[in-house]
C-alpha cells in the first residue's frame, strides 16, 4: 500500500495549534472583540536592520522629532492612561476602575488581539478545592528551578510576587468569569516529567458567550470582553483606532502619551496617576526581531517556522525612548510547538535522530530549529493509543496533553483521532505508511538512513537504556507496528516575551536601575519573568497568568498613590 495522508474529517474540531493556523488565514470577529489576523512572515538578512535604511538612516532605536503642537487637536485626562487594549491593559485598567480611578485605554486596532486559552496561576481556590495547594517549600522550589530555567536572567523578586499574587489574582477573574456566564476550570494538562514539571493544572474559561471551538474564539475572548465592558460601565474610556506614538516629560515625570486617532488627528492623553504601556511584544517587527533576537529566521522553511505576532513593539519603543532599558538580551521569545510529537522519535531530513525527546514543548521547538532548515519529523507506530495516555502518567504537559480536556476528563483515543491526527493530516503535516520505506519517501528524508536510525532506536528500547542521548526508560517505545506515522514538527513564533525592565510594582526603570516617574508596563512588554525563552514548565500558562496578576495589583498600586 502506497503512503498515503491520513483524510478523517476533523468534524470542525479545533487544537491549539489549529487556533494558530486559523489566524494566519482570518481575522475573526466575536461580539465586540476578536482577533487580529496573522501569517508567516518573511525575514531579513539578521545581518541587516531592516529599518536602518540608506535613504532614511533611521532606527528604531531613534528617538522620534516631538510631534508639532499645532497638530494636536485636542488633550483628554484622566487619572491613568493605558496604551493597549488587550488581555494585560483591560485587566490593568478594570483593576483601576473597580478602585476608583478614571481610565482610558487606547487601542490602535479595532478590535485587541485576543490569544491563549490556559490562565496559570499558582494557589488559585478551584486548586485548593481539588486538593492541589502548594506549601512554601514547593513554592521556593520552584522559585529555584524558574530562575534557573532563566538561565539566572529573571528576578525572582518579581516571580515569587507573581507566585504569590497570582491565585488571588485569577479568582478575581473568575467571580467576573462566572457572572459574565464561563465556567472556569482545570486543565488536565500537567506535566509529571522529572525534570519538566508543572507545578499547577491552569485555570481555562469554556462554555462562555464568545465560547466557538470553530471560529477558534475561546479563552481570552470572554475575558478581555468581559473587562473591556467592565472600564466602559465604570464611566471610563476605551477607545479604538487610537494608535500611541510617542510619550510626553514633564521633567523626569512621564504624563502624557501623544496618539493619532481613526481621523489622523493627534490628541494629548494625560495620566495623573501615570501611563501604563501594555501593547503587547514586537514580534511584529523585522527589525527589532533581528536585533533583539539570537534566531537566524531566514534559514527556516516556512512549512517548519512560522510567526504568528502582529505586535511591533510600539510600548518597547516609547518606554526605550523615554528612557527606559531593556532586559539583558538576547531577548526572549514563545516558541510552541503547533505539531504535538509528545515523546516519539525526532529526526532531521537526514533521518538522523538529534535529539532526548524527553522534554518540554519549548525544548522541542529549540531542538526542532537547530536542525537544517528547521526541518524535522516525529516517527511512531500503531500503538500510540496505548502508549500516548501512558505517558501522561512520567510526563505530559502543554503540546504533550489534548487541547480543553478538564482535569478529570480522561484522555481519548477517539478525540485525538480528530482533533490531532486528521487535522494535521489537513494540513499535509501527518503521513502515514505500511512500511518505512515508504513513509520516508513521503516525506523526502533517505529511506536507508530512516530503517538505520529506527534499528538503533528499537535496540535501544530492547535494551532497557537509551545510551545515545538519555531518555528515560519509560518513555522508550519500539517502532514496529505498522502503519507508521510521520508527523512534520512545526514551530510558531507566538509573541516574544522579553522587554522593558520593570520593578515589582511594575514601574519601568532606566539603565540605572532606577524608577521612571509616571511610567509602567505590564505583559509582554515587561521584562522579569523570562530570561531565555517562555519557561512554561513551572507555570503552564503564565503569559496570560502575568497579565491578570500584574494588571490587577497595579489598578492597585495606582490608586494608591
């Protein structure tokens, strides 16, 4: 039988990494919020900055010309002005109205970028009720492995402060959630691996308003809605097609942002309290993505690596240019597997397995793009049905787990037939033969260097020990059943996750290390959190985990100054 693509419809089901794609082909639209479109991107030469042009010599690293003042047509007040509608500037904004501030929020879109679906937090009550509560030992301990995952680059003053601020900080969410009409819940995903472990099962929101597993709007979407009607029913402001350009001093102190509205018309937003930027990463910027970042993304086909953030660093560059400082770099980046491999055989289009597959979903990724061209499958065999729900039990985690199982809910053959495996199939990323040699064939990698690199992993198996690269022994399975499967490892660039330096109560600091009056962040245009890359294996879930927890402790902190 000829190697063939796996063709079961997927009955409009949905994964996480289906979500991803989705976006690259729609903006999708839900109620009053929705998400912004993306697609693969083309790089430049890392040698060259793309915004350093000979005609213009320019950077933007360049602090822009004050805008002229007879182009200011209008200037608006209020207690705090939040450049940034998203899931870090509505929290920060709801926490704001809710303590008796005045807000307005700035969007440059029509509509914020929604993304993600797994809030995490740590000593949340729904893990206390399931009985999963952390003590100060676990909670130090993981403190320890966070920085060193960090490779010592994150401030464990600002992860213990999220560690111990972010339970409180999502069940606020969810007594909002819960009125607004979700049903929040735990995730089953947790990894036991030994060396990747999950702390916490995150907080999910399904069964909300704006809840479609077709139209990929879950998550965020009811949530950042639920918020954005929360500052406008308070009696403050969130504007759309309002795009921020540049901050204003008064002396050392930050007090307005100069942005240009759907008009083209530039209006003055005073902040009494302060300006909070929260316009998310700048994986949407060429140049910055080749300055900031120690990837050489031309070298990647496409089909292996794509990116998926829109975002181009607008908060980074007003918070640089206005004197803040960067984190040390390079800078971090989400890179997440949009193929789920879980523990199987990798190997490059050499056939050449490369790699311990015993890992995280961030060290998949990190491995995947090592390879020429980041080119690389995952192999196995007919009994993944048995093996894959095994394996939950010594590893598992995001990318490793299905998409919107609860905690409690069983794993299922029948649902990862659909939701993984025939929509990978769809898109031309799953193959399947009756023999190795045609499996090889299908995907283009030598078939002799295929059935050489599948011998020594069955001898190993056979073995007991996996004296190539380490793998536990649990995670060691034969590759002998057929039909064989190749899967093609995909990596999407989600949003980059390093930025401005901030202090605990989130305020931007300068290359002194010292506090800028007036000026926060919060999400992903703060730094702290990661030093290397997004180092999920503590706190799955943590990039939206951060936005909630520091958006509300900072509404706050600003009222109480």
């Amino acid at each position: 039988m000829a190697a063939s693509i796996n063709t079961v419809e997927a009955n409009g089901a949905v994964s996480r990494r289906g979500f991803m794609r989705l976006m690259a082909t729609a903006g999708l639209a839900t109620g009053v919020a929705g998400l912004t479109g993306c697609a693969p991107q083309a790089t430049a030469d890392k040698k060259t900055d793309a915004n350093d042009l000979a005609e213009t010599g320019s950077s933007w690293r360049d602090v822009p010309a004050p805008i002229d003042e007879s182009l200011i047509t209008d200037t608006q007040e209020a207690d705090v002005i939040v450049v940034g509608g998203g899931l870090a500037g509505v929290s920060t904004a709801a926490s704001a109205v809710e303590n008796g501030l005045t807000v307005i929020v700035l969007e440059k879109n029509e509509t914020p970028r929604m993304t993600g679906l797994d809030f995490g937090c740590v000593n949340s009550t729904l893990a206390k009720e399931a009985g999963l509560e952390l003590s100060d030992e676990d909670i130090y301990k993981m403190t320890r492995e966070w920085i060193h995952m960090s490779g010592n680059r994150a401030r464990a003053d600002i992860i213990l402060k999220f560690i111990r601020e972010s339970g409180a900080a999502v069940d606020w969410i969810v007594e909002k959630a819960e009125a607004w009409g979700c049903r929040p819940v735990l995730a089953a995903m947790r990894s036991n691996s030994d060396m990747y472990f999950n702390y916490i099962h995150p907080v999910e929101f399904p069964d909300g308003p704006l809840y479609d597993l077709e139209t990929a709007s879950f998550g965020a979407n009811d949530i950042i809605t639920m918020l954005q009607k929360q500052v406008t029913d308070g009696g403050s402001q969130y504007l759309v097609q309002v795009a921020a350009e540049q901050l204003e001093k008064e002396g050392e102190r930050v007090a307005a942002v100069i942005a240009k509205n759907a008009d083209g018309d530039y209006v003055r937003f005073k902040g009494k309290k302060g300006v909070v930027l929260c316009t998310g990463d700048f994986g949407g910027d060429e140049a910055m993505m080749n300055e900031l970042t120690a990837y050489d993304f031309e070298s990647f086909d496409p089909e292996g690596y794509f990116n998926a953030s829109m975002s181009t660093g607008d908060g980074h560059k007003m918070g640089l240019w206005a004197g803040g400082a960067f984190q040390m770099g390079p800078q971090p980046l989400m890179m997440l597997p949009q193929t789920y491999p879980y523990f199987y055989l990798h190997v490059n289009d050499r056939g050449e397995r490369f790699c311990n597959e015993d890992c995280d979903s961030v060290n998949m990724c990190i491995n995947q793009l090592q390879q020429h061209e980041a080119k690389a499958w995952s192999i196995w065999d007919n009994k993944w049905r048995e093996e894959i729900p095994a394996s939950l039990e010594v590893s598992g985690g995001m990318s490793w787990d299905q998409d919107f199982r609860e905690m409690g809910t069983p794993w299922s053959a029948e649902v990862e037939e659909v939701g993984t495996h025939s929509w990978e199939a769809d898109a031309g990323l799953l193959v399947t033969a009756d023999t190795l040699d045609e499996l090889a064939s299908a995907v283009g990698i030598p078939a002799d260097a295929l059935k050489a690199t599948v011998d020594r992993y069955n001898e190993l198996v056979e073995g007991g020990v996996d004296l190539d690269f380490g793998k536990r022994q649990e995670l060691m399975t034969s590759i002998s059943e057929p039909p064989f499967y190749a899967l093609r490892m995909q990596t999407g660039m989600c949003v980059s996750v390093g930025g401005l330096n901030v202090d605990t109560n989130s305020q931007i600091l300068d290359e002194a290390g010292a506090p800028i009056e007036g000026l926060y962040a919060v999400g992903n245009t703060a730094a702290g959190l990661f030093g290397v890359d997004y180092n999920e294996a503590p706190v799955p879930g943590v990039s939206l985990g951060r936005c909630v927890t520091f958006g509300k402790l900072l509404g706050e902190h600003l009222a109480s100054i």
